[in-house]
C-alpha cells in the first residue's frame, strides 16, 4: 500500500485495517497472476490474454450459437480534437479497464459502466519523430501500477486509482528518432521493453527495468556489435554474450546506425523462460549500401530473461531490402508429433512467409508462403533461408540518379503486420490478418542525420486486387494448409482474438467489429462501431457473463504510407471510441 495519507496510526484503527487490507491486496497484479493469466477468464493482466500471445479464451458462455444476440452494453469517447489510430488492448483488473489512446494517453473505465475514473495525458514535446501515426499498443499491470511507454521513449508508471505518476524514466533519446509504442511486458518482476525508430537509424534496443521504481536492471542492443549490460548494486556489468562482433555483417560504421529496433514489443514463454522478440528493418532501408546479414535487423530474438543475452536469434529476412521488419510476434504453442510434442513458435512475416520455428533452440521446422503473390523470393531453403529473386531487389542509384524501380510484393507494410494473430487450442489454427498488396519500390542515395528520415528508398503502395486488399486467414501451422480465409475491402490492420466459443474476432478499417466461426470462417456476428477498428479485442467474465471489448479509431500506418491504397480509404472517419458487448442477460439464462 504506497498511500502515506491511509498511513498514519493513529487515525487507522484494527478495523479500518482490517477493511482495507484485502481490498489492497486483491488487486495488486503478482507475477503469479500474470504468469497464470493464460488460465482466468475474469480479468486480463498481460498483453496477448496470456504471456505465449495467444489470444485465446476457454470461456464458451458466448458461442456460435448464441452470438447474434451479442449487444453493447457501453461505449466511451476518447474525447479531445486529436483522435487518429487506437490500437490497444484492453486490460481488465477487478472490474477496473485500463486502456491507452492516441497521443500517449491513458484511462481507468469501469467495466461494468463505462464510466471514465481517470485520464493521464502525457505531455508530449513538439518534436516526437513517431514514423506510422501517434499510436500506442496498451498498458502493462504491475503491483499497484499501471505502466505504459510514451511517443517521446519514456516508461511511465501510473497509480491504478488515481493515475497520478509514480515513477517516470526516460528510456532513449527522441530527438534521435526514438519513441515507444508497444505494451510493455512485466515478467518475475521485470518490466521489459522495445523501442521504436528503424526508420532514424537508431539502434535498437531491449531493456529490463524494475517496475516498482524505474531502475535499469539490463540493456541488450539488437544491432550486432553493440555490448549489452547488466546493472547491479549500482555497478554496470559488461554483458556480450552473443551480441557478436563489431562489423562482421555490416560494413564499416554502418552498424551504429543500424535500426533492427524491436517496436512490437514481446511476449515469454514460460516453458522455455525465454522472452520472445522481434526486430525491425536494418537501416537504411537502401540495401546496396550494406552488404552482409545485417543482424540482428529482421530476425525474431530469444532472450534470457535474466540478463537480457541472446539464446538464439533466427533472421526472416537476412539483408533486407524491402521494409520486411521482422518483429511479428512469435506466438508459442505446442503440437503433437508422431506421438511427441513438440515445443513450437509461429510467426506471419511482413515478407509474406509464415514460419514454425522449435522453440527450445531457434531451429526452423517450416515455413510457407501465406498470401498469393511473393515477388521477391522463389521460397525458403531447409534452413528458413530465403532463395532471393535477384532481378527483384530495387536496384543501387548512383549519386546522380535513384536506382531501378522494381515492383514487390508483398508491400512494405508488409503481408502482415503489427496486428497479432490468434492461436485456437481447439483447432489447432492460427487466424492470420492478412493484406494483398504490392508496391514499386527503388532506391535513392541517402547518409545519415540525427534524427532525420533514414530511408534512402521512395515507394508507392498499391492493391493488387480491385475488390479486396484484407484477407484473414485460418491456417494449419502443420501443413501449411489455408482452412478458410475471409476477403475484406480495405487493408486488415486490426488484432484477432479466438474462443472456446468456436469464435475467432476481428476488426476492419469500414467500422465492423466481426465475429466468424473458427471452424468454418462463417461470418456470425458485426456491429459497427463508428470508425476503423485498429485494436485487439478481447473476451473475460464479470458476475457470471461473458464480456467483449475492443477500442474502434481510424488511423495507424495505411492512411500516412499506403499510396494508391491511401486513396481508396481516404473517406474513412477518425475516431476514438471503447466498446463493451455482452449477450442480454435473459437470454443467456434461457440457453
Ligand atoms: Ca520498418
């Protein structure tokens, strides 16, 4: 308990305390009920409804059955003239929503009514270099605390009743192009995060801190060459162990700069205690200027949460090209084979593949292509290397002149994107939101500034389809085989969550919150809910029923990057609003 004013003795009587107590007590998030997360259906205390991120919820109180009659029950406005893109996940806490908004915002609503019970607005300089919109991917829950990341690369720890700051440290330079804008993720009392700013040449970064005060436990860069750190009893700890060799996969200094920032954030496996990251573009986007691997840029990351050093790394997209950042979760799930079960992760890249790594040790088991055009590879070697179309990477300009335009695909907003997919126990599938699309790429010449656009590419997005560019997938991890796949008009940019309810849910940017059957892809229930759906909704029980919640507001990377795919969405309206559905409580009683 940190209030001092309920502190005082001689005003605090046995009874008082004793009144108190389990209040207090009852709500502080342990690690124990975050690490059990994945099992209790009456709140959720992590980002993914689980640590693995598998968005997945035994409740089946809800079910195809019964899911037309799933009404809202309440609805609140983010307020305020700045709306753009809402892209988090709810958390839900003893009757108590946490959510974050655009603009680095946060808010407490009850649950049961919608009623605000406070608002942290982050003052944020003029200067933010945020690259895809002023969006922010939710809070993470800790002890008395609700901690969440700033455009402007700072961690803010908030009171969870009052939303006064309690701490606040300042995690990199913004000025240099860094910013945050995943939800962190509190694992055996470390607070984890990534930072944002591949497109800065920043280096990026993956730190753990003390959630309690803010202090930097360790800092482990994902830039090759770059030392990695252990802070302890106030002494700083050389930690290289697997940070590789200066210089080795890039050229010269080009590693300084090298991007390869882990702006998804992460989840952990508690299986394997391994956290489970991902990382962005090496930088610049011009690839001829770097020849080489470029690690750790485009690879998906597992690390000791400990320390922070690399167990293994496994590189989707070795010398990147095209704006393929690899930082798509890793989601782990486990499978039976041949009689044995085998400790699997899955990932959707944004370079069009779909991957099924072992877990325990990195090692790739398969991988295939998820949407119906890849331009820039003829497929994938028996390791998960990509066998590169040569004539297919944008040519190197020269000082004078841009380099050959090529056209690829997928775009660079990728096959997939941020938007996390959702593993069903039931099925075995994963709900993959998709997008077919392409884009002329070329490069230009390009050196680095501080804090200046680091691209050395120009680009134009465009449709490959006219009547759809969206498609959500079901896809069998096993075979590789799509099981159903449903078409959406405009680019699919919001989070998929699945049920025991045989129930897989997703928005779309037209307004819909959708609901489809996990077996069959039926569309079984939508609402609209007034602008585009960018968050990622999520399921819990409160006093016996089943509750849905997602965050509706128009916005995100398509409407500032996507070219000729900007024009077809550009009557979308902004928005920023909270949904809350449940079924009408007579008739569930009657099911
Ligand atoms: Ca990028």
């Amino acid at each position: 308990m940190k209030h001092s004013g309920l502190r005082k003795p001689f005003v605090l009587s046995a009874l008082c305390a004793a009144m108190l107590m389990p209040a207090v007590s009852a709500w502080a998030v342990t690690d124990q009920e975050i690490l059990d997360d994945v099992k209790s259906t009456n709140q959720i205390v992590t980002n993914g409804m689980g640590l693995q991120g598998q968005r997945y919820s035994t409740l089946d109180i809800l079910n195809t059955d019964n899911i037309k009659d799933l009404r809202p029950v309440w609805a609140m406005s983010f307020g305020g003239e700045k709306q753009r893109g809402q892209q988090a996940q709810p958390m839900i806490k003893d009757g108590v929503m946490y959510v974050t908004a655009s603009y680095s915002r946060v808010f407490a609503v009850d649950a049961r009514t919608g009623k605000e019970l406070w608002q942290y607005d982050a003052r944020l300089p003029d200067d933010i270099r945020p690259c895809c919109d002023v969006i922010n991917r939710g809070v993470a829950l800790y002890g008395d605390l609700v901690i969440f990341g700033t455009l402007d690369a700072k961690l803010v720890a908030l009171n969870k009743d009052t939303g006064k700051v309690v701490w606040r440290k300042s995690v990199a330079d913004h000025k240099a192009g860094y910013s945050i804008t995943a939800a962190p993720l509190v694992i055996n009392g470390k607070l984890i995060t990534g930072v944002s700013g591949g497109e800065f040449g920043v280096v990026g970064k993956i730190e753990a801190y003390d959630p309690k005060n803010g202090a930097l436990l360790w800092t482990r860069p994902t830039v090759e060459g770059h030392m990695g750190y252990v802070y302890k009893d106030g002494k700083k700890i050389e930690n290289g162990i697997s940070g590789g060799e200066a210089g080795k996969t890039w050229p010269g200094d080009l590693w300084k700069t090298g991007g390869a920032a882990p702006w998804l954030g992460g989840y952990y496996d508690p299986e394997t205690n391994l956290l489970l990251f991902g990382t962005g573009n090496p930088a610049p986007w011009n690839s001829h200027l770097r020849p080489g691997d470029n690690l750790f840029s485009s690879s998906r990351l597992a690390l000791n949460p400990d320390d922070g050093s690399i167990q293994w790394h496994f590189q989707t997209t070795p010398h990147d090209g095209w704006d393929f950042d690899g930082v798509n979760e890793l989601v782990s799930f486990n499978y039976q084979d041949g009689g044995k079960t085998v400790q699997a992760a899955a990932t959707a890249d944004r370079n069009g593949f779909f991957y099924v790594l072992d877990r325990t040790n990195g090692k790739f088991i398969r991988g295939f292509p998820f949407v119906d055009k890849i331009t820039w590879a003829k497929g994938l070697d028996k390791n998960g290397r990509p066998i590169y179309i040569d004539d297919n990477r944008p040519g190197s300009p020269s000082a004078a002149e841009k380099g050959k335009s090529v056209f690829s695909a997928p775009a660079f907003l990728g096959a997939k994107n941020w938007m996390p997919m959702a593993y069903s126990q039931d099925t075995g599938l994963f709900y993959v939101p998709s997008n077919e699309w392409g884009m002329d790429i070329w490069n230009e010449d390009i050196a680095y500034k501080k804090g200046a656009a680091y691209l050395g590419a120009g680009f134009t997005i465009r449709p490959l389809n006219e009547d759809y560019i969206g498609v959500l997938r079901a896809i069998d991890p096993k075979t590789g085989k799509e099981v159903w796949r449903q078409k959406n008009y405009a680019p699919l940019w919001g989070g998929v969550m699945t049920t025991k309810g045989n129930l897989v849910f997703t928005g779309t940017p037209e307004g819909f919150l959708k609901a489809f059957n996990a077996k069959t892809g039926e569309n079984v229930w939508e609402f609209q809910t007034g602008s585009g759906v960018l968050g990622s909704p999520v399921t819990w029980e409160m006093d016996g029923e089943q509750y849905v919640s997602v965050l509706s507001g128009w916005g995100g990377a398509v409407p500032l990057w996507g070219g000729e795919v900007a024009k077809r969405v550009k009557n979308f309206n902004q928005g920023g609003m909270l949904w809350t559905f449940k079924l009408p409580k007579d008739l569930v009683a009657k099911r």
